[in-house]
C-alpha cells in the first residue's frame, strides 16, 4: 500500500487488510492521492455541505482540476484515461470519508460521462466530456418523472422534431445534481407511439429556454447532495443534440450502461459498511459501561464479526463482478445481485452499527448517523432491490 494509503484516521482498515484483487499499483497510487486530497479538500466541508443541502462548485472544480473527475474517461477528451477500478477507488475513498454518494460523482463521472463516450458522436464528447472531467460542466441524467420510475419504458417527457430543432416538454424529478447541473442528460420519447423503441438520450443545456428547475428536495439523508425536480416548456434544441444522433436508441444505450452503474452503487456499499464498521470499533473499544469497553461485551464482538464478515464476503463478491467488467463479462443478472444483495447487508450493517453507538448513533452530528440514514435510498434508486430480484428471476 503506497504512502497515505494506509490507516487514514480509522482505527481499522479493510482495505488494507484485504487489497482488492482489482488493485493495481497505479489505482493503488490513485487512491492513496485521492486519499490525501479528500481528507485535505471534502472532508473540513462534510458538515456545511449537509447543512447546506448542497456542495460548492468549487469542489467540483477541485476535485477536476486535481484529476479525480472522470477517471475512466479516455485522456484525449480530458479524463483520467483509466479504468472503472480507478473510479470504484475514489468511491470507496468518498465512503471513507462519509461523504458517499451525496456527491453527486458517480452519477456525473460514472454515468453521464459514459453514456457520452460510449455513444456520444466525436463533436458531442469533444464538446462536453474535457469540461465535464475539469469539474466546469456538472451533469445530470435524468429518467425519473413524477408518473413513473422503474417502469422507464413509459416515461411521458417528449422531444418532437419540429424543422431543424427537437421541442421538449415534461418534467422529471429526483433529479441527482438537479440544482448544480449544467447539462442534462434526458430521457425522452422521440417517437411518443413507441415504447422502448421511441426512447432517446438528449443533451440539454441548463442555459436554454424553457428549462426550470424546481426546489432542491428535503430527503431524510444524502442531505449534502442536491436533488431536484425539472421542468421543460416548449424548450428547443437542436436535432443533432440526441447522444449518437441517432433517435430511438436510448432504451437501448441505457441498458448497455446499467450493469456498470449498478456495480458502482453496489461499491459505494461495500465502502460504506467498511468505513461504518471501522467508526464502530473505534467507537466502542474506547466508549465504557459497566466499568468495561463496550466491545468486551460478548454480544458486541460477536454482532460486529458477523457485521466484519459480511462486509468481507460482499466485497469478495463486488471485487469479483469489478474483475468481471474490467474483463467485459459483467452481466444484467451479476450486477443486479449485487447491488441488491450489498445495499440490503449495507443497511442492515449501519442499523447495527448506530445500536452499537447507543443515543450518540441518533444524533446527527454522529458520522454514524449520517451514513446510516444516507444508506437508505441505496435500496432505491438505480433500480428498487425489486427490480433487482424480476431481473436476477428471469435468468433463472
Ligand atoms: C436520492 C435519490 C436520487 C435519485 N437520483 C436519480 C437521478 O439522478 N436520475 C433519475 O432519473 N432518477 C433518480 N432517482 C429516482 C430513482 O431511480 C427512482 O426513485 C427509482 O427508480 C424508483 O422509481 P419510483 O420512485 O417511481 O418508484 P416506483 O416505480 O413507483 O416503485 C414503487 C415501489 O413499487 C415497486 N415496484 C415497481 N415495479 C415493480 C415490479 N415490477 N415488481 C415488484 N415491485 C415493483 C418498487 O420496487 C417500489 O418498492 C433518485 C431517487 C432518489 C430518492
């Protein structure tokens, strides 16, 4: 383990005691530096952001201008010219410092840079992906509408070819980075006939006419990440703003993305449980009751070696399906499972981890709490643990 790799402030540390297999030197090296820079830059702002509802830009631009945006992005449109391992570090090392998915990263790096460098045509990634990777551009990708969520195929937001322009109406909502978001990435009927067929990707600029967004959303956790509402009236772009500028292939293009976006949740997850288990011990191998440490207590030790091995046959698990995308051969069945399957024990870890804190773990200022209660939508979003299951079922 490289310099500043190791301990970081937490009394135990899983990864290093156990490097995952998909670890090489150089992700080693980018986490030890992504260490450093969180612990120095994110980690003094944790509790403002929260209270805030929101993270600066100025973090945003941080964190691209340092190199951690967009890190497996190709370097000839700006990013890191890694792999999705370099990107499953820098989300580990956000869970380690507590901050997890309420920045809104793996959603801009992990998801919206994809769908454009995979699909999106020369002009559309040389337009958006170098400013995306230096932290100028925020994006969004937004699916979710009022009227429907898990079935995507019926969304209801069109964008109709009208002369050289598409017109937008609709609206979406639990829209992550929805207030700091300069580009969307829409899902929308083309073809508003068609079910999947008629679904496209397009790429709207936060700036154009007709776009509102709404209130930044109260959610019972995730508090420093912003999300939010959007609106669309009558707004024009142009016809060549669908990604590949192909209509009709977003269901499609979608589909193709969601094995690796679900992986990257079910990641956050294993660094979750990681992280909260180690604030755990730290916790209750100083915290005294009945004139001894509370982890002397048998039932203490016992619920968090089972919490530990849990933990460690989930990351067993993900650092297997990790291995399997870096290869290719992840799959829909894979990916769901573990997403299911790692944000499930995720929360049943943090539950024990806060009734091991006793009332401190209820109390917000706790980084216990905190995680515990951002766990939560981890069983939700990305496709509900349901959805999971009906995917994992039709491959058996
Ligand atoms: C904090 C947060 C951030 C989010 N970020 C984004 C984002 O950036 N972009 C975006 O587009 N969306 C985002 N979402 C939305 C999220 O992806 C959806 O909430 C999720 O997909 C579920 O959709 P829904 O809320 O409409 O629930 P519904 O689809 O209405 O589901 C309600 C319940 O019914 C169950 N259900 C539905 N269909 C079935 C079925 N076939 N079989 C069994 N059970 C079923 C579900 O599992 C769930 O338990 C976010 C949500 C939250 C809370």
């Amino acid at each position: 383990m490289p310099d500043g790799a190791e301990g970081g402030g937490l009394g135990f540390d899983f990864v290093a005691d156990h490097r995952p297999s998909w670890e090489t030197e150089d992700v080693a090296m980018f986490r030890a530096a992504a260490r450093r820079f969180l612990q120095a830059e994110f980690e003094p702002h944790v509790e403002r952001w929260t209270q805030a509802g929101i993270i600066d830009r100025s973090a945003w631009a941080a964190a691209g201008q340092a190199g951690f945006l967009c890190p497996s992005i190709p370097e000839e449109y700006g990013g890191g010219g890694g792999t999705v391992a370099h990107h499953i570090a820098w989300i580990e090392e956000l869970e380690r410092i507590t901050l997890g998915s309420a920045f809104g990263d793996a959603v801009h790096s992990g998801i919206c840079a994809h769908y454009l460098a995979e699909y999106g045509t020369e002009s559309q990634k040389r337009a958006w992906l170098p400013k995306m990777a230096r932290g100028e551009v925020i994006c969004a990708i937004a699916m979710t509408e009022p009227g429907t969520g898990s079935d995507l195929q019926s969304v209801a937001t069109k964008a109709i070819l009208d002369g050289e322009d598409l017109v937008i109406n609709g609206q979406k909502t639990f829209i992550t980075n929805g207030q700091n978001a300069d580009l969307v990435i829409l899902v929308a009927k083309t073809d508003p006939k068609a079910r999947s067929k008629g679904v496209s990707l397009v790429l709207v600029e936060a700036t154009r006419q007709g776009f509102k967004r709404g209130r930044n959303l109260e959610k019972v956790g995730l508090h420093a990440g912003d999300t939010s509402e959007l609106f669309f009236e009558d707004v024009r772009v142009p016809a060549s703003s669908i990604v590949g500028e192909e209509p009709g292939q977003g269901f499609y293009q979608l589909m193709r993305q969601l094995p690796q976006e679900r992986l990257l949740i079910a990641a956050g997850a294993v660094g979750s449980m990681e992280t909260g288990i180690a604030l755990t011990l730290d916790y209750v191998k100083q915290r005294k009751a009945f004139g001894q440490a509370i982890f002397d207590f048998q039932n203490t030790k016992h619920k968090l070696a089972e919490a530990a091995t849990e933990a460690r046959v989930a990351r067993v698990f993900v650092d297997d399906c990790v291995e399997k995308l870096l290869a290719g051969e992840l799959n829909a069945t894979l990916a769901s499972m573990a997403k299911y399957w790692a944000s499930d024990k995720q929360n049943e870890v943090l539950d024990l981890c806060v009734q091991l804190h006793g009332g401190y773990g209820y109390m917000a200022e706790y980084p216990i709490a905190r995680m515990w209660t951002d766990a939560r939508v981890q069983k939700i979003y990305g496709g509900t643990n349901e959805i999971m299951k009906e995917l994992i079922a039709r491959s058996l």
